[in-house]
C-alpha cells in the first residue's frame, strides 16, 4: 500500500503515504475485533487507505494543481477492492529500487528499504543493523530528506544505473532473510513472515524480466535452501535443533525444487558472486539426505572460494566449522583464534560459542564452559540463550 501511494503521490510524498497507511491500520485495529475480521482483509484495507488518500488530496494544497488527475489515478482500474496483483508487484519493485538509489548513502538505502517496503519497525532495523535506534532513525530521517532534495523519482533505472543499483536491492532482501532466519533478539529464533517476505521480494526480482540477473536467481536459491529447513530448526517444544540433528523429512522438499531451480539460472551468467557461493554451499546441504553424506570438503572449498571473494570475520567463522569437520577442532581452533580480537565480533555470541564446542570435542570440559559462560554474557535470542545452558549443564554432568 505504501509502495501504491508513493508512486501516486510522488517519492517527497512518502511520510504522507505511511502516514495513510498506518491510519487504514489503526481503523482495522479499532473495527475488526468487534465486526469481525473482513472475508478480504487486503482489500478492505486498500479501500480505506484509498479514501484516506482521496480525502488527502482534497486537504492538502500541495495536490491543489493536481487533485483530480491523482484521484483518477487512485481508483482507476479498480472493483473497489484495490488495484491488482500485477499492478501492486510492480509498485513494489519501483519502491525496492527507488529505495536503492545511489544517491543515498548504502546503510541508508537498506533502512529504507526495511523500512517502507519489509515494513520493520525502527527497532527492528537496529536488531537487523546491531545499531541504536537513534542511529537508524537519523538516517531514514536523512534519506527521506534526500529522497525530497533530490527529486528522486519511483522508476525502474536503466543501464548501467539498474546494475549498480541492483546490488543494493540484493543486500536489502539479504539482509531481510537473515532477520527472520535467525533473529538477533527476543522470544522467537525464527520470524517466518519477514523469511517469507524476503522470499517472495526475491523472486520478484530473480523474475522479472526488467531487472533479473544471475545473482538475483542466486540469492533467491540461497533463500529458497534455507527456508526449506526451518520446519526442522525448532522441535515442538521452540528448542533450537542443530542441522546435524535436524529432521530431514520435515525439510520443505518443493522449496529445495525451487531453490535448485533457481540455482540452475544463476550459472547464466560470468559473474561470480558470494550469492553464488553461499547458495552453492546451501545447495550441498540441501542434497545430502543424511548428515554424514554431507561431502564436507566441497563446502571448505567453498569457504575458500568465499573467503577471496568477499573476505569477512563471519565467513571466517563459519569456514571454521568446515574446517573442523574436515581437518578435525584442533585445526578449527587455530583458525578461529585471530578472531578472538575482532572489534566486529565482540557481541557476537556464536564465536565463544563454536570455541566451546570445539574445546568440549577435544575434551576439555573447563575450558568449554567457560566458553559457554562468555556466549551467554553477550546479546541472543532466548531460544539461543537457552540452548547455550542447556550446552553448558551438559557439560556440567560429563
């Protein structure tokens, strides 16, 4: 809805766009638990967002000029119901890569983009970030401000702007899909409707004609493999499973179909990307039916490969897991043990986490709990920090 708007309104519009959407909200808030949930709660809610906005248009002296051609635009094509799916796809991808612009600074662009388009609160984005809510909202309140300055428009670029643009777009759905994957705080591990949403964003763009490209078909790949193993990462009582432990016949087996579907379109193209790898790394873990048919060389390979690409602490860590299972936790260890003074790491729980497990398999116990102990000082979900106690009383009774 709030895509529709702005590009209704105009991109200097968009605080009046949410402002209209988050009313239709509020009123759905206030009716339905007494009328009762509508048979088409989208619907329902563009029709009153619509009349919102008419009544906008008729308020406000800056549509003064315009008035009657956007009230055209806002109920054309229309059973009353809101515009149709084609229709609202393609305000969606129009906002995804206005959002994008190279005008506004990258961690701008993402903000935005989780913003007004994944629909995150402020919180959330800074859960997403691990920044201040302060500092995420300083910079919507810059790029919105940018977004007016510079009279950026909602359109898909062309050439060689869609290319540098799309890169930003990726990140967004990126970093999206990581949110919900693995929350960075709460009650919940897992959120499936922001994983669903970064799904479904990228499929958007892996399939559209416009804008498609290899590694949008990789990311959407990589997505598609590991949404197909979240029925399996909890067990029926929220605790967290580890995929060596994981149920495989839970795993969503037409997702796996998608992902390799996806994965055989991102080889198009020359291009190498760490969408590319990463997804070629989940495809492994997607086709091993067992964990000990897991070929956990290729995965290393991967890793290496990952880590001249596009070179990261977290790369690094997880290329320890490889390793581990590959060479054994002696080499693990030593690999891991640079990043023990790494600035970025130092609230990142899984780092004295994979320590201990390691320590715990070389079989010292000590060690591996105060590991342990360290991983639960640091900033988790609360199925994480339970799972990290339930790790270290195992130890405990060793």
């Amino acid at each position: 809805m709030v895509a529709w708007l702005t590009r209704v309104f105009g991109p200097a519009h968009l605080d009046l766009a949410e402002e209209v959407v988050q009313d239709a909200l509020l009123k759905a808030l206030q009716q339905w638990p007494y009328s009762g949930v509508p048979d088409n709660p989208g619907g329902w809610l563009f029709r009153v967002a619509r009349n919102g906005a008419l009544d906008v248009l008729r308020r406000n002296a800056a549509f003064r000029d315009r008035a009657r051609e956007l009230a055209a635009e806002l109920t054309r094509g229309s059973d009353d119901e809101g515009p149709g799916d084609d229709a609202i796809a393609d305000d969606e991808l129009r906002m995804v890569f206005m959002c994008c612009h190279p005008l506004l600074p990258p961690d701008s662009r993402v903000a935005l983009s989780l913003k007004t388009v994944g629909g995150f609160s402020v919180t959330e984005i800074a859960r997403a970030f691990l920044s201040s809510e302060a500092t995420i909202a300083q910079r919507l309140v810059r790029a919105k401000r940018l977004v007016r300055e510079q009279q950026i428009d909602i359109a898909l670029p062309r050439g060689s702007d869609l290319t540098d643009r799309l890169d930003s777009v990726l990140e967004v759905i990126y970093l999206l899909f990581n949110e919900g994957y693995s929350a960075h705080a709460g009650d919940e591990l897992i959120r499936l409707d922001v994983c669903r949403e970064a799904l479904r964003l990228g499929v958007l763009v892996a399939e559209s004609p416009e804008v498609s490209s290899p590694a949008a078909h990789a990311l959407a790949a990589l997505m598609a493999f590991q949404a197909a193993r979240l029925p399996a990462r909890q067990d029926e009582a929220g605790e967290i499973v580890l995929l060596e432990d994981q149920n495989r016949s839970l795993w969503d087996r037409r997702l796996v179909a998608r992902g390799f579907a996806h994965f055989e379109r991102s080889a198009e193209g020359p291009r190498m990307t760490a969408y590319h790898l990463q997804a070629a790394i989940a495809a492994i873990h997607a086709g091993a039916r067992e964990p000990e048919q897991t070929p956990w060389r290729d995965i290393l390979a991967h890793y290496d490969d990952l880590m001249t690409l596009q070179p990261s602490p977290i790369v690094a860590l997880n290329r320890a897991v490889a390793l581990a299972r590959v060479e054994g936790p002696l080499e693990a260890l030593a690999a891991i043990e640079p990043l023990e003074n790494e600035p970025s790491l130092a609230n990142y729980y899984l780092l004295p986490a994979l320590k201990a497990r390691l320590l715990s398999e070389l079989g010292d116990h000590p060690a591996a709990a105060d590991c342990y102990r360290q991983a639960l000082e640091r900033p988790c979900s609360e199925p994480e920090r339970r799972f990290l106690l339930r790790r270290l009383h195992q130890l405990a009774g060793a």
